[in-house]
C-alpha cells in the first residue's frame, strides 16, 4: 500500500492512505502525522489526521513544498511498517438512545428521509439486519469506537467503530440535509458514527444525545477547562446507553459542574486487535468498569 | 473607553489574522476574509497589522464613539459616513466622542474592515480575536455584532490623514478569475467533465459566507464509474471523510462547487476538484452573489509565483503607508 500525495494548492500536501475506511488505514496516517509532529519541520503550521488519509498545512514561504513531499515520502515507509501500538485512552460516554428531542427532529424533518414511515432508529436497525431498535443499541453500545478523526466543526468526532467489517453499521446520509440537529446527538453516516457538538446542519441519522459536553469554547465546564475539545484522534470511546432518569440526574450534576467521564490510560495494539478483536476489546471495556 | 453598537449591519464581527494551530480539531484559522484590506486598515490607523478590526459583509453597522480616535475603512467600497457626512475608504480620519459611524451602500466589493486605533480589544481566545461564528468562539461573545453591543478598545495612537492610493489595492476583474490547481479527486470526473469545468462562467450563489462561497450555473459533473469504496457512501461525489483544506473546491453530488474560506468546515465526505491559490482567497472574500466568476487552472509554479507577487504588493503598499 502506497499513500497518494497531492498538493492541495500552495499551502496544503494531502496524503490518501486508502480510498477505503479500515482500522489500518487510519493507524497509518496517524503514524504519519505523529511523525511528522516530531520531526518538528519548520513551516509546518497545521497537522491533521483523518479517518483514512491526512492534511499538512505549511507555509511556503519557509518550506518548499517539494522538500516538505520529499519528507514526509521519506517517513512513509516507517509509518506503515511501524507495528502500530497506541498509548491512548478509553472514556465512557453516556446516551440516552430514543430520546425525545432527536425523535423531535427526526420527524420535522421527514420527507428530507430515505424512509419517511420509520424513524432513523427504525430505519437503519432494519437495513443493518437488527429485528428490533433495542438489539440494533444493544449492537451501537455493546463494542467501542475508534475516534478516526475530529472536524467538521469544532470538537466534532468521527467515530468508527472496533469490530469487523460484516458487523459495521452503515447508513446513508439523508436525502437532503436537515438544516438542525440538537447539540451533542448521536448521528450516523456511511459507517461513521458523529457527535454534534454544536447545533446546527446536519445529514447523518440521529439515534440519540449524550448530556455531556465535548466541546466547550468558555472552559468553564471541568473537564474541557484545558483543552476545548473532549476529543483526539486516537481516543477510545464506549457508550453507554442510560434511560430518562439517568440523563436528568448527569445533566444536574454537569449544571453543577460536579460531573466528569469515566477516561483510563490506555494501550492498543492493532496486531492484537486483529487476531482477537472482542478479547481485545473485553479487556479494554473492563478498564472503566472495574473502577 | 468603546465603540457602541446602533445597529449591527447583516453580518458584522471582529477579525484579525486568524488563529492557525486547532484545525485537526476542527477548529479553522478564520480571521479577515481579505487579508490586505484587514492588514492595510490597521496599518492605516496606526495599529499592528494583526490587529483586530470589523468586517461588515454587504451591509455596513452603525456605530457611535465613546472616546476620540483614527478610523479607516477598507476592502469592498462601503462609503463610511461620520454623523452623516461621507469619508473616504483607504483613508485614516478622526473620530471623536460622541460620534457616529454610519455607511452608504455598497458600491464594489462584499467586505469592508473598519480598524479602529488601538484595535477592538476584545478577548484572545486561542491566540486570537477572530470570531468563529459556527463554534461560538472568540470575537465578541463568539458572534455577530446586536444592536446594544460595546466593544473596548486597546491604546492607540494613529493619525488621520493616511491613505492608499488606487494603484497600490488590488482590483478586480469580471468575470473573476479563480486561480486553481487541480488535484485531491480530480481523477473521479471525465476528461471532458474537467474541460467543462474551467471553459464554463458559473455564477456566486446566494449561499455565500465565511464558510465558503457556493457557485451555480455549470453543467453536472459527469464521474467516473466505480464501486464505491466501503465507508465513503453511496454517491459517486463522496469520499471516506477527509481533510478538507483551506480553499478546496468540493463538488456535492457534482452540481455546485464550494470554496471553501476562512472559516472552512475542516473535513467532509465530499470530493474536491483542486484548491483555490492562496493569492487569490482575498479575491473570492470581495465577490457579491451573481458575480460571474471562472475556475483558471495553474500549476503550483504559477501558484507560488502568484503569491510572491502578492507579497510583493502588499510590501509596496506597506513600503507606501511606512514612508
């Protein structure tokens, strides 16, 4: 596998490490933007991974952009070779699937839907093969997601989730975007899972909201007093799925600032991972709950 | 020690160079759309180049004085009025308390950047001034300008009088002409898709703000055939989500290119044809809905050598203002 570089007009290098999403395209362009961030190149001035390729901004002005490609295709070979082991985290996410305010939306913006007679749940529990929507959370909730990438808009991550490829959820976007989704829904496209972070557009189907916060521009929520965004790229993310009751008694407790989620040091291994994905992941989900 | 806010204008914020650093989380550089309009009006009142100034889009606010100082207005042609009596644009003149800024239609352009001695001194939030609307960060309270709003103002000692003249900005040209180098997903559409796309004029679509600017009025891009790739979705215009860089000309469903600007959405699923040169982003930041506009396409000598000419220029015009 050879990564395809481009450059993205004078200021950007694009790097496509697959046209395709899999675990070990992403593990790849994050060593190659870890490596980069090492080498420290002077005119360096953004380093973006994504789900399956990545973004170098420099400026030439300092860096001439064939020296910067002839760099980074230097450290291609290391990035792919390298028997990718991650030291990350793992952070338990609450959410409240078949919420009211998701369904709200989801049902204002009907005739927008591949399917106008059921609900996003409804819809994409049946096209994935589930015969209900509780098998279809129990599926969402039960494994961990990778978080590929963070964008779109600020602090939004794009999640996959860590299972093999016959048991990916996928779902279309809808038809045409809805022009609102509740802030921090749970939303699904092709086979990314999303967080909203901020209310706005959106097209992927909606199946529910967490009451934390992941993006937080006045700090003044705890855990984002440091850094604005919950999430990085390379995060382990497990939901779980809380009912009503649940969700009113986390949402007091962040008004009151006294909340914070569940995070653990963690180290994944893809080569583990591949020969023995739900060992792997077990022993990963018992981080958080053997507290 | 402020500028009060009348009335907002249709979309008013506070600018300066922008903040680069948190795109890989989403968060874009924003700052002045026109960055020599931005430079140039601070410079012009006495101010650092990074200062952070107004951008008024179409529509021009009204504002009125607390304290005396040097304003100047520049980028689109928005005739700025002090308590009704017109200015000129490019050129540094006083205010004092009590004052009020007020601005006639918009002759030419999109944008204007009202710099104010001392800078608007608002918060720096990540390293900068800049408001980025869709995550409600930075600026004033992270928004447009309300009627009601007061915006302090930093030290300043500019002096009125100074101006630019005509030969030193940058004009424009009809139809624009938007330097590209294709690249990213070019391979996705035809041969002949791709010689349509820069021998057609497409039009500025009303849809047209910090974000990007959408053009309309092209023929469909025709793509080439293949099985989507497992992730990317089923239209052949999307992509497994990707970087989406500063510039980039994304084609949803092959019908209306965006470019993206500013305050660019950092990634998507959608394919790009290529990215706008740096040196003509200013450009795209003067261009009013229904402006013809043509996609020219360059090589990335032709790129570079159009931004050490940029450069160039806005030394001439520092050079100009310094001496």
């Amino acid at each position: 596998m050879s990564i395809r570089f481009n450059f993205g007009g004078d200021e950007h290098i694009f790097g496509e490490v697959s046209e395709e999403m899999s675990l070990t395209s992403f593990f790849t362009g994050l060593s190659m933007t870890n490596a980069v961030r090492t080498a420290g190149i002077r005119g360096v001035t953004e380093i973006c991974p994504a789900n399956a390729s990545f973004q170098i901004r420099f400026n030439p002005d300092i860096v001439k952009p064939q020296d910067l490609l002839s760099e980074l295709k230097s450290m291609e070979e290391a990035a792919s070779k390298a028997d990718p082991v991650l030291k990350t985290r793992i952070i338990e996410l609450p959410v409240y699937f078949q919420d009211p305010w998701t369904r709200e939306t989801c049902l204002r913006f009907r005739e927008r839907h591949q399917d106008p007679s059921s609900t996003d749940l409804e819809y994409s529990a049946r096209i994935n093969g589930y015969a209900t929507v509780e098998e279809f959370i129990t599926a969402y909730s039960g494994q961990p997601w990778f978080v590929s990438m963070v964008g779109f808009v600020a602090g939004l991550p794009f999640l996959y989730q860590m299972v093999e490829r016959k048991k990916q959820i996928q779902a279309p976007k809808y038809l045409r975007p809805r022009t609102d989704t509740p802030k921090l829904t749970i939303g699904h496209g092709g086979c990314f899972a999303a967080i909203y972070s901020v209310r706005g557009a959106g097209g992927y189907q909606m199946y529910g909201i967490t009451p934390a916060p992941i993006y937080d521009p006045t700090r003044k929520v705890r855990y984002l007093a440091d850094d604005m965004c919950l999430f990085k790229p390379g995060d382990i993310v497990k939901f779980k799925a809380i009912g009503r009751d649940d969700y009113d008694a986390t949402l007091e407790e962040i008004e009151a600032n006294r909340w914070q989620p569940t995070v653990r040091e963690c180290t994944f291994s893809l080569k583990d991972f591949n020969s023995d994905i739900y060992g792997t992941n077990a022993k990963l989900m018992e981080l958080i709950n053997g507290r | 020690m402020a500028v009060k806010v009348i009335s907002p204008g249709l979309s008013t914020s506070v600018q300066d160079l922008g903040r680069p650093g948190h795109y890989h989380v989403g968060i874009p550089e924003g700052g002045g759309m026109d960055r020599f309009a931005t430079r140039i009006a601070n410079l012009l009142v006495g101010n650092n180049p990074g200062a952070a100034v107004l951008e008024a889009t179409f529509m021009g606010p009204e504002l009125e004085f607390t304290q005396s100082a040097v304003v100047a207005v520049t980028g689109g042609e928005l005739p700025p009025k002090l308590n009704g009596e017109e200015r000129p644009t490019w050129e540094s003149f006083p205010v004092k308390a009590g004052d009020r800024l007020s601005f006639g239609f918009l002759k030419g352009g999109a944008r204007a950047y009202l710099a104010v001695s001392g800078g608007i001194d608002v918060p720096v939030v990540l390293g900068s001034r800049s408001t980025y609307i869709l995550g409600a960060l930075g600026g004033h309270q992270g928004r447009t300008l309300k009627a009601g709003d007061e915006l302090p103002l930093g030290e300043g000692s500019g002096k009125a009088g100074l101006s630019l003249p005509a030969n030193l900005r940058r004009a424009g040209n009809s139809p624009a002409e938007l330097r590209m180098l294709p690249g990213m997903y070019w391979h996705r559409i035809t041969e002949a898709a791709g010689n349509r796309f820069f021998e057609e004029t497409w039009k500025v679509a009303p849809e047209a703000d910090r974000i990007g600017y959408r053009f309309r009025g092209g023929t469909p891009l025709e793509f080439v055939e293949r099985e989507q790739p497992f992730g990317a979705g089923s239209d052949p215009s999307n992509i497994v989500d990707a970087c989406y860089p500063y510039g980039s000309v994304q084609v949803p469903s092959g019908t209306e290119p965006i470019v993206l600007h500013r305050d660019a959405v950092s990634g998507g699923g959608y394919m790009m044809l290529g990215v706008v040169i740096s040196a003509d982003m200013d450009l795209i930041a003067q261009l009013q809905p229904h402006t013809p506009a043509r996609f020219v396409p360059v090589t990335l000598e032709d790129a570079l050598a159009a931004r050490t000419e940029q450069r160039a220029a806005l030394a001439r015009a520092e050079g100009h203002l310094a001496g």
